[in-house]
C-alpha cells in the first residue's frame, strides 16, 4: 500500500503510468496499471456492429468486447445497446476509430469517446483526479485506489511540498541576431523557486549538457519552469543532445527527450486567430512554459492545482489547457459517470427558427449605450457570474433546451415562445457549473474572512483560476465545435439575461435612479441631486434587485468621476465597456483604453498611468480641470525624452497577435507586414496567431520594407522613430485629457 498525492499520470507502451508524491520528502513512487485499458464506442444497427468484431484487423487492437446500453446522444432519452472496444493499448484510440470509419458507408458507424485522453477516461472511471491525496494497493500489476476522504469539493485540502526549479538556457548569439537551433549553448541555469539559490552552468557544450543531466537528477525537481520551453528551450536542447549525440535525460522514467511530433498549431476561438506551440513533457515530472500557460499566469500553481483536480486533466495538460479544455473535461466527466457518451465529431444541430426567433435571438446579450462623456457620483453595480448562474438556476444546457421529454414544459424561455426547457432531468452544463460556483463562493468568502495573508492568497487564486473557467463556460455553450455545444441553448441564455437586466433597470428607475450604461452583466447609475442621497440608498437598491430577480448582486462602489469614452473614429458613437474613472477610495478603474490593452507600447501605459494617478487626486470634474496644467507637464517631460531619444527601445516595443499568415495580407503598406518579412528572410516566420513585437524606425519613408525593425533583430544601433513616437504619445494621452477639454498637441 503506497500512501501520497497522486502526481502525475499518462501512457507508457499501452500502460497507465502514475506517480504518487510522498509526504513532504523527495520520494516519488512510480506505479502501473496494466490491467486498464481506454474503451471507444461505435453506435450503428446491431448487424453492422457485430460485422466488425468479425474483422481481424479490429480484433488485432482490442482486448475484449461488450454491448453494453449507453445514451448515445445527449438529447436521447432513451439509452441504446452500442459496441464497447476495449484497446489493447490505450494509444490506438484514433487508428482504431478511423479503420472503423472507412468500413462504413459515411454515417454509417457513428464512433464516441474517441478523441478523450486516456489519463482522462482512467479519472473518470476511477473517480480520481490530480493531487489527490491517497492509498494505492497494488496487486497483480492492477491498481485499487481510495481516496482517504479527500475529494473534488474540499476547499481545505492539503498538499505536499513541491520541488520546483526554474530552468533557463542561453545559446551563443551574436548581438541583433535571433538565436537558432545551430548556435552552441553557452550556458545554462538552474535555480530554485523558493530560496533562489541558482546553479549556473558553463563549459564546453558537451559538458553544460552532462551537467544539466547531473544536476536535474540530483535536485529531483518535481516541477520544471521554463519562459518558453514549449516554443523554444526544448526543441532547442533536444537538437543539441542529437549533435553531441548526449541522452538528455530530465524526467524521472528515464526517457530522453523527445522532439515533438506536430509543430504548433494556430487555431481560432472566441473571434481571434491564436497560436499554440507542441508541448514538451516530461515524464513523472511536470515541465510548465509559463509563456504557454494561462492559468499560470492568472492564478498562479495554486490556480493550477485547483483546476487541474476540479476537471481531472493531468497538471501538464492542464497548465497548457485552454480554459475550454478544462470546462469540456468537467463536463465528459459528468456526461461519463451518467452514461453518456462523448461524439468523437460534433453532432448536434440547430433547432429549425422562424424568422422573429432569429430576430429576437440575434439581440445578444442587452445593451444600454452609454451617456458618452464625463459623469460624477455614479454607482456601479455587477451580477455575480451571471451567465454561468442562469445556466445553473434555469437549468440551460444542449439537451434541457427545447428537449424532446416534456413538450407540454412550464419552464419557458422570455420572449421566445417555442422554447421550453426540460423539467425531467438536470442538464451537463448545470450540473458541471454547480462545482465551480459553489466553490468559487466558498473561497471568495474564505479568502474574506481570514486573517492569514498566505492563506488569502491561496484562496484568491484558487477563486480567480475558477472564475475564468466561469466567465468562457458562457461562450463554449454555443460553441459549434464543442461536443454539448449548441447555438439554441446560448439564445436562452441571451434572453434570460435580457430580462434581468431589463428588470433592473426598471428597479432602479423606480428607485429615483438615471441609468448611464448597462451592459450584459453591470450597470452604471447616477441621481441628478447627489444631496437627496442617502446611505443606505444603495444597499436598498441591490437588496430589491436580488430579491426580484433572484440572482446575486454585488455593488462595486462610487466613482468619485467617470469617463465613458466615445469611438476612436466618430466621437458621437459609444463604445460599450470602454471607461475610465476614479472610486471615492481613489481606485483607478478602466477598461478597453490604452493603459490596459496588451499591444500598447511600455512607455504609453506608464505615461497614461500616471497622468491618470494626476487626476485620480481629484475629487470633482472641476477639480480634474484644475489638475490639467499638471497632466500637460507631465505628458510633455516624456515628450522631451521621447525627443531627446532618452527612452530605452525595449519600452517601446509594439506589439500585435497576427491575424493571418505573411502572404495573406492584402494591405502590403504596413510597419507589421515590414517588421514580418525581415522576420523571414532570417528563417523565422510567425504563424497566424503568434505576437509579433516590434518597434518603429522610419514611420515616413516611402517605398522601404525598414520602416520597422521586429523585436529580435534589435541591436545597439536600432533608434526608433521620434516623430512617429511622439504622435502615438499624444493619441494616447489625450484619449484621457480630452474628456475634460484638454488637447495636447506635439509641438
Ligand atoms: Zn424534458
């Protein structure tokens, strides 16, 4: 019997490998279980099912059969008798799958389960999960695991002390080159994430990568970090090895490092192109590219262990996962421990609509432009995860919403008339939601109430990690390529939201309120006479819309003054969500304006920054006018350093998430498109959907691909544009000043 947190798991020669962390030491224990394998699914008439376990070739890759009865699609209500394939190895899940398809007319074999990982399936069944803290028996090269009363919904769970190493290479480069698989290494560090204590590695490259081995195997790390060990210090150290002919060996099963088989991929989500390098594990060991990882960087490895035990991905998995990937993991596994079976393609369509359903449906979530301009005492009130809480309360997933069980249902959809909703059973969705709410209130109220700053810590990252899988559980409900997506079931939740919103804004009316801006989930109120307000004015207020509505409101305080910003192009049009103001405890909040957007240059976000701390001191819009003398001062210091050419280039790095690949783009004429070719012609090109940094050198010149130079090919020579900078300073500073009647201009 071998006691710890289970660590790490995934498929070795057809075999489920597991690591198990022991108590605060530095023992791993590595187990296998032989005896499980990864099942598939085929749905077809039961003649044709049978044909296929005639085939040698099938029979070649399974273990055993069965007919067990499943639901085959989630909106079915009845379960139907399918063929269940056992593999012989868990790895031939998608051979095995597309054999069976090319035996069939299309159609005709209708295959699950298919594309879920086996560490995924071996959880689910199991019902075990990451950094779980428990007993595994082994006997007969079988696994029998208890879970020492640990489970997904504790909030106070224990974790052993991790090992962790940050690991960094640096190849031999010449200044202003970018570096390439063909530059020697020329040293290497690794260092302790908790004491920093770092080993610096130096010699012949022979020797840096015996070294490396020595050292990985002497710390015992349990977890590596890298800042881009997926896209670059891998395959790089991977070619390495293969030159001076070294096993690299940095895991714990003894494995060379592997170069990975795909290169990347770009892929499209949520309206915009991104790209994901291949990852590069390691086995019994977790490798984590802090530049390949959002939950990272959002929650942090607290986040990360929360998410990867409440969705049952293995950590390396899951701190490369989008956060799509770890709602759809929450949802197999429940669709899994109630007999549904997961589409290997997506299968569900949409509900035929009449044309006032497409109207009514197409509204989206309500908008109440803003008032454009600048406003005092405004209040701003925010529903608590309200997508994912309809969902949850009106029980709204692909097969409760227009479902084919209770066509005389109660529960209708506002304003859309043939939609009901099922009154028989609870959806996937919203049992799937109800974890990562109820969780997410605990900590929230956990993190409140203590005292001990580690320990809030750990709770807000716990609670931030678990928002975000909150906030895109909304869009992955219409998402088409989502297994349960399903377009009919995101209409309900638009229209849901419509009514709440709407009933809001009639509370608040009636409550003496003028509404300035209302927005799927927030709306911003103001009284005319801030004198006939009275304290518990707003608390009335949130009370009576929690209790009409039935959804949780939070007041998120006065803004002392606030600025709703008009469109860049047509200064009468508003742009939702784009706004900046000023709380009574003197909190900044601003959303959509250069300050918070990623591509904006350093140097811009600082000076923005600080101009807006200028007029946060004041108390007033008069107040902020009086300030404005200040704010010209300061916007024109960084004009002259700008002028003087005293601002280091690195704050002054552009960047851009390209859209398409470099000879898709139609306009030839831009600084990007400048900044990309020369990226090529060194043999670096980006993908659709990868950053491009770069900086501008001669904005004006005519006819010139060296209007910009990219970020790696900067060297102590570049100088950047003055003039263009400057012009890009003055944009964006008066997208702040303007408001209050104040125009810099660049002279
Ligand atoms: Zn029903």
């Amino acid at each position: 019997m071998i006691s710890g947190w289970l660590f790490d798991a995934y498929t070795l020669n057809g075999n489920m490998i597991f690591w198990i962390k022991k108590d605060n030491s530095a023992a791993t224990i590595r187990v296998e279980d032989k005896s499980w394998n990864h099942k598939i699914y085929v749905a077809s008439d039961m003649f044709l099912l049978k044909s296929l376990i005639e085939n040698n070739e099938i029979l070649s890759m399974i273990k055993e059969y069965h007919f067990p009865s499943r639901y085959e699609l989630i909106t079915d209500s009845k379960r139907s008798q399918v063929l269940e394939l056992e593999l012989k190895d868990s790895t031939y899940s998608l051979k095995l799958a597309k054999k069976i398809e090319q035996m069939g007319k299309f159609g005709q074999f209708r295959l699950y389960n298919v594309d879920i990982l086996p560490e995924q399936s071996y959880f689910y069944e199991h019902n075990i999960f990451p950094l779980m803290e428990c007993k595994v028996h082994v006997s007969n090269s079988k696994l029998k695991w208890m879970c020492n009363e640990d489970n997904v919904w504790s909030t106070d769970y224990e974790l052993p002390l991790f090992n962790n190493v940050n690991l960094k290479v640096f190849p031999k480069v010449t200044e202003g080159k970018i570096s390439r698989f063909t530059d020697s290494i020329a040293s290497a560090t690794v260092q302790n994430c908790d004491t920093k204590d770092t080993i610096h590695i130096q010699g012949s490259e022979i020797d840096i990568l015996y070294q490396l081995v020595e050292e990985i195997k002497k710390i015992n790390p349990d977890f590596i970090l890298t800042e881009d060990g997926d896209s670059f210090t891998f395959p790089y150290l991977k070619y390495r090895s293969e030159i001076n002919q070294v096993d690299l060996i940095l895991d714990r099963e003894g494995i060379p490092l592997r170069r990975s088989k795909k290169d990347g991929t770009s892929y499209f989500a949520y309206g915009r192109i991104y790209f994901k390098p291949s990852a590069a594990k390691l086995f019994g060991r977790i490798h984590i590219d802090t530049y390949n990882s959002f939950v990272l960087n959002e929650s942090g490895l607290q986040g990360l262990y929360e998410l990867a035990r409440i969705c049952r991905l293995p950590l390396h998995i899951a701190s490369r996962a989008s956060i799509g990937k770890c709602m759809s993991s929450l949802q197999f596994y429940n669709a899994m421990r109630n007999d549904i079976l997961i589409p290997w393609k997506p299968t569900l369509t949409e509900h035929p609509k009449s044309l006032g359903d497409l109207l009514t449906a197409d509204r989206g979530g309500l908008i109440f432009e803003p008032i454009i301009g600048v406003h005092e005492n405004v209040a701003e009130l925010d529903f608590v995860s309200l997508y994912p809480t309809i969902m949850f309360k009106k029980n709204i997933s692909a097969e409760t919403v227009i479902c084919n069980c209770c066509s005389h249902s109660k529960l209708h959809v506002p304003e859309l008339l043939n939609y009901h909703i099922c009154e028989k059973r609870r959806g996937i969705v919203p049992i799937s939601l109800e974890i990562l709410l109820k969780k997410r209130g605990i900590y929230k109220d956990k993190k409140n109430s203590t005292t001990d700053s580690k320990l809030k810590k750990i709770y807000d990252a716990r609670q931030t990690a678990l928002k975000w899988v909150l906030v895109t559980s909304f869009g992955y409900l219409g998402f088409n390529n989502a297994k349960f997506g399903r377009i009919d079931a995101h209409i309900a939740v638009c229209a849901f939201d419509r009514q709440i919103l709407l009933q809001t804004i009639r509370i608040a009316e009636s409550h003496g309120f003028e509404i300035l801006h209302a927005i799927v989930d927030s709306i911003w109120i103001q009284k005319k006479n801030k004198d006939t307000i009275n304290k518990n004015d707003y608390e009335n207020l949130k009370t009576e819309i929690e209790n009409k509505t039935g959804f949780p409101i939070s007041f998120e305080g006065i803004y002392k003054w606030i600025v709703f910003v008009p469109s860049k192009n047509n200064t009468i049009i508003p742009v939702s969500n784009r706004y900046f103001g000023v709380f009574e405890d003197g909190t900044v909040k601003m959303r959509g304006i250069e300050a918070r957007r990623h591509d904006t240059a350093e140097f811009f976000s600082n000076v923005q920054q600080s101009i807006l701390n200028i007029m946060s001191e004041a108390n007033s819009i008069r107040e902020v006018r009086v300030l404005m003398p200040k704010v010209r001062d300061m916007f024109q210091m960084h004009l002259k350093l700008l002028k003087n050419r005293n601002v280091p280039i690195s704050d002054l790095v552009l960047t851009k998430r390209i859209s398409k690949n470099v000879d898709e783009y139609e306009n030839r004429n831009t600084v990007e498109l400048d900044a990309l070719l020369q990226l090529n012609n060194t043999g670096r090109s980006l993908k659709a959907g990868q950053i491009l940094k770069y900086v501008i050198t001669d904005y004006y010149r005519k006819n010139s691909r060296k209007r910009s130079v990219p970020f790696e090919l900067i060297n102590s020579k570049t100088g950047y544009d003055a003039k263009r900078y400057c012009e890009l300073l003055t944009e964006t500073c008066n997208s702040v000043t303007e408001p209050f009647g104040l125009k810099l201009i660049e002279g």
